[in-house]
C-alpha cells in the first residue's frame, strides 16, 4: 500500500518511489509512496508527470483508489509506459491543476458553514465546482456571495485532526453539525477544520489558510428535486472574461 504523501502535506508537488505492481490491462501501476491524489470525494484523481532513472518522462493521465485494494493506482496513457515493479521514479504532479482543485474543494467547506443542511453531492474541476444541499434555501445568490467571500478573507487556519468512532460517540452534537456524513466501519476519520468557520469529515486536499481560496463568484443556484438546492461557484482569477 502506498504511503499517502498528500494526506500531511498537500502541497508536496514530487516525490521520489519505487514500483510495486503494475497491471498492462488496467494500464495503472502502484508505488510505495505517492504525492498523487485519487479520485474522491467529488475531486478529481491528479495527473502529472513520471521520470525513469535515465531521466527519460512519461505522462501520468489520472489516480484512482482500487475499489478492491484500496491501494492508489496511476495510469498511464500509453501501454509502452507502464513500468516494471522494482522501477524507481521520479514523480511531479500538476500542481497548477492540483492547487486549483485545492482552492475549490476548500471553498466548498466554507459554502457548508454558510448554508445549514446536509451535503447530497459536490463535483470540483479546475476553478469551479458544485454542491448539492438538501433544503429549500437559499433562492437568491448574492447574499450567500456576500457571506461565503467573508468567511474566506477571515483567512482561518486548516487543521487535520484524526478522530476514533469513540471520539464521535461522545461529542453528538459535533456529529449533528456536520454537513457530511463521517464514514462508517472505519478506524480513524479524518476531520477537516477551517478554525472557528467549518469541520467535516474529508480525504482530500485543502489550502493551509482560507484566504487562499482567493474572491469567488457564486455563479447558479438552481433547485434539483424539492428539497434540493445546487450551488454552483467559481474563482473569479480563473474566469474567462466573455466580454472581451
Ligand atoms: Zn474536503
């Protein structure tokens, strides 16, 4: 199982590994430590570039976590690529890529402080993203604009802290808060603060300050289903300005 780099430090952009398998149909191999997130969580699995002891590259096209395994696997684009296990590499992620993900995926917390109902869905891509809520508010967007672009500039600080089922057991009403349903049948649950704004069980990658996120522009908020409401945002640094 690979050792998951991103998991204490998001902004680890390389690292170096040794291959442990690999498999030619699925075009993915596994190493030893990794510092390329898999899918989840609605994020996206990171791409980025490997390099072979000759100093020869290939492309890494996306990550994945075996459904059956649970080990992270990184795909390839050409079969030609894929190394052989024992293989020592060089690996880079797209940090631009990874660092806009980051940004979107943090702003998506902070939209859970500002609305109070629980999470039914979120998808993020690079400088935009969504979430689905299960409430019937809010109608009108330049209010929750407002209030989310306040909390970011509060510039909080992300801490990860680690809780047992126990841990949860005994504070119900953290557990009653919470937008996002912690995992089940799990020993640790990774929870996700941005200090005094927002906590929530999350495996993916956040900035270290919310500030990061940067001015974001809620661009939709439409109704899915009755009581069902889905914010659509973006950073406005990543707008393309349509009026040019
Ligand atoms: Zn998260």
């Amino acid at each position: 199982m690979a050792l998951e780099l991103f998991q204490n430090d998001p902004y680890l952009r390389a690292c170096e590994a040794v291959v442990t398998g690999s498999d030619r149909k699925g075009r993915w191999f596994t190493i030893d430590q990794t510092v390329f997130y898999p899918m989840g969580g609605g994020q996206p699995g990171d791409s980025g570039v490997a390099f072979r002891a000759d100093d020869s590259e290939f492309e890494i096209a996306d990550t994945r976590r075996d459904p059956s395994t649970g080990d992270i696997q990184h795909f390839v684009k050409r079969i030609a690529d894929l190394p052989e296990p024992g293989a020592q590499l060089h690996l880079e992620i797209n940090w631009e890529r990874r660092y806009l993900h980051m940004r979107m995926h943090s702003c998506l917390h902070l939209i859970c402080s500002a609305i109070p109902g629980k999470v039914t869905g979120a998808q993020i891509r690079e400088g935009r993203g969504r979430v689905d809520f299960d409430v019937r508010y809010p109608r009108e967007r330049h209010h929750l604009e407002e209030s989310l672009n306040a909390l970011i500039q509060q510039d909080a600080r992300r801490i990860i802290r680690i809780y047992t089922p126990q841990d949860l057991e005994n504070n119900p009403t953290l557990v009653q808060n919470l937008s996002i349903k912690p995992p089940e049948g799990v020993e640790k649950i990774r929870m996700v603060h941005f200090e005094d704004l927002d906590i929530q069980p999350c495996s993916g990658t956040h900035v270290a300050h919310s500030g990061e996120i940067g001015e974001v522009r809620i661009t939709k908020i439409e109704s899915k289903g009755r009581r069902n409401r889905r914010i659509s945002v973006c950073l406005v640094d990543t707008e393309v300005d349509t009026n040019i």
